[in-house]
C-alpha cells in the first residue's frame, strides 16, 4: 500500500493520531485534577493541624494559668500561719480527731508531722499534710483550694497495683471526709482566725 494524500492510509492515520491526542489530553486533565485536589486536601489538612495545634496551645495556657496548685508553692495569702499542734489549747482535739478520721478512712500506716495541721489566716485557708512511708506518698489536703478539689499526692515511681489504686481512692475519700468535717464544724474556722489573731 501507498501513502498518499488522499488516500485510505493517511486518513486512517489522521484519526488515529487524534484518538491519540484526545487520550493524552484526557490523562494530562486527570492529572491535573488529582494535582488540584491533592494541593486541596493538603491545604486543609494543614489548616486542620494548624486548628489543632492552635486550641492545644490556648488550652495548654490556661492549664498553666488555672493550674492547681498545692501550698507547697506558697503565695502572698499564705505566709502567715498558724500552726495546729496536739498540744495547742482549745485545738488539739482538732488536730487528734482530724487524724484519726484519716487513718480510719484510708486504713493504712499513714504519719503525721508535728507541723501536719496549718491554718492560714490571710486566705482563710487550712491544709493538712500525711505520708505513707511503705510507699514514700505524702498527700496534702487543702480545705480552700479555688477548685474544691484540694487532694494532691507526691510520690515517684508509684506502682498502681490494685492495691496501690485502692489505697489512692481511700485518700480521696479521707479528703472528702475530712473537708466535710471542717464545713460542719461552722465556727472552726473564725475560731482559728481569733486564735491565730492573738497568737501574733
């Protein structure tokens, strides 16, 4: 067969050649769609990260600026103080029954330092420190923490066996005991202030 102009053999070659770059076409397009929503999903995945580490930031800031804190780390309010001892008079039996109501709650070895008993009379505020040596836990009660959930323990590398978890609720639970105790007791606190008022 010959090539001509006119012939069979150029027409069919035409068409082909067409077919060809209308395929080609098509491919390019299809490329460039999935090109177009890659770039799209990229974009919003990026704001999406971007949201996301946004709002992990804003809540991480006000984490840091409603942190609960322990009077460990002491402010204004609380440098004043008025320590109760077993000793102390009018508030020794204070000191004796507080510390039986926590042995009894949480059932265990727990110890108490003369200075365990703190009232501060700036913020009107009271907290009570224990240790449990078997698991070198200390645990501080605070009756006026801005939250109401003043139970805090310090310890490290405490294994949270069933026991060990128990134990923790028990603490929790002799913390609830013992807030509600001071809140029934109505008059120990503005007993505390007077007495710490003339004890200066």
């Amino acid at each position: 067969m010959e090539w001509t102009r006119n012939g069979l053999l150029i027409g069919t070659m035409n068409s082909e050649m067409s077919i060809t770059k209308k395929m080609l076409a098509k491919l390019r397009e299809g490329k460039d769609r999935q090109a177009r929503e890659a770039a799209k999903a990229f974009v919003n995945e990026s704001r999406e990260n971007d949201n996301f580490l946004t709002k992990s930031k804003i809540l991480m800031e006000e984490a840091v600026k409603n942190k609960k804190k322990p009077l460990t780390e002491e402010d204004n309010s609380h440098e004043k103080k008025f320590e109760i001892k077993q000793n102390t008079p009018q508030f020794g039996d204070v000191r004796t029954s507080q510390e039986e109501g926590v042995r009894k709650a949480i059932n265990d070895n727990v110890k108490f330092e003369e200075n365990a008993l703190v009232y501060y009379p700036d913020a009107d505020d009271i907290t009570l420190d224990g240790e449990i040596p078997s698991l070198s836990l200390k645990f501080q009660f605070r009756y006026a923490e801005p939250s109401g959930d003043g139970c805090f323990i310090f310890c490290h590398g405490l294994q949270l066996t069933e026991t060990n978890t128990r134990l923790v609720g028990k603490i929790r639970d002799a913390f609830s005991n013992w807030r509600d105790s001071i809140t029934q007791d109505s008059d120990l606190m503005s007993k505390l202030k007077k007495a710490s008022n003339n004890n200066d």
